[in-house]
C-alpha cells in the first residue's frame, strides 16, 4: 500500500492561502554546497544578538550565563528551576535558573522562557522548537532561512541565516574539543 506524501515545496499552510514555500531561487543567496546550521540575529530585551542557532532539535530555548551577563539583566530576574537538562549524549547540566525576555521576530513581540546555564558554546543562544512554533516558522538549514508567516497571516517574513557566523561557530567549536572531527564509531547491526 502507498502512503500518499504531502507537496515538498508547500510546508506550511493556513487558511488565509498564503503558503510558505522554497525552491531553487532561494539557494541564489546561499554558499553551496554547505553543512551551516542556520544561525541567524535576533532582538533580544532590546538588544541586537548576533550567532543563534535555530534548532528544531531543543525542547527549550538556552541561555549561556555570559550571554545573559552581556544583556545586563538583573540576576534577581532569574528563576530557580529544579529541572536540569539532557543532552544529545544523556549528560545533565543543572541550570542556573530560567528568565523571560522578550524576542522580536517575524514581526512578532514573543515573551520566552530562556534556560540559562553554565557553558561556554561558540552561540550566544539556542532557540528551540517551542519558539520556532509559535513565530509559526520553517527552518531549512539548506537554504539557510527560517520563513515565518505574518501575525495576521498575510505574507511570508523571511528570517535569513548567517553562514559566515555558522563557519565562526563552527572553527570556535572545533578549536574548543582540539582534534577537529571525531571519529565516526561503527554500530553494532542487531
């Protein structure tokens, strides 16, 4: 039996019929062939932050302590929150606590929930899937945009990712481990 699969080019949709769609157009812009994450700026509490990385991968936005330092917010800002978090490798990182600030995106004034914890990533901050939903957006890391529709749903709003920022991150994160990429491990086949 075949499963019938949706248009690849028609993402997402809402009533109002405008469509968020990509093809080969938007790759004009982009540096191929690439393997960037889509790392895009963003107006956090007022203030331009530059290297975040969208991840459809996080359950929660993060924080790293040096970014809220730099945002200068009082620490009496921060809430205690007894939940840490799991990495991709299951490891725990117990948070500092967790604080709401407000992102500008997509036209959009969002209050978010920010994990702020102890690490020292080459992003000043992860946003996770939570946001990326409620800015109603679609990340393709290939084409290097993350395309929201407007409050009202009226037009698309590009959000464009910053490939020379990914590459930084990138070379700070290789630098940081000191032997480059890690060995690929086989699997064991069951």
């Amino acid at each position: 039996m075949k499963r019938r699969v949706g248009s690849v080019n028609t993402l997402h949709q809402q009533s109002s019929a405008v469509q968020i769609r990509f093809d080969r157009t938007d790759l004009m812009r982009v540096q191929i062939p690439h393997e960037d994450p889509l790392v895009v700026s963003l107006t956090v509490a007022e203030c331009l932050v530059r290297r975040v990385l969208v991840d459809p991968g996080s359950s929660a936005n993060i924080m790293p302590r040096v970014t809220f330092d730099r945002l200068e917010i009082k620490p009496k800002e921060l809430k205690f929150t007894g939940n840490p978090l799991l990495g991709f490798d299951g490891k725990r990182v117990e948070p500092v606590g967790t604080v709401e600030l407000v992102v500008r995106a997509a036209e959009r004034d969002l209050v978010e929930s920010f994990v702020v914890v102890e690490i020292y990533p080459s992003y000043n901050l992860l946003m996770g899937r939570g946001w990326i939903h409620r800015v109603q957006g679609v990340p393709l890391t290939l084409h290097q945009v993350m395309r929201c529709l407007s409050p009202d749903g009226s037009k698309v709003i590009d959000i464009h990712g910053d490939q020379v920022a990914a590459k930084e991150c990138y070379s700070v994160t290789l630098r940081a481990a000191g032997k480059g990429k890690a060995p690929i491990q086989p699997v064991d086949a069951q």
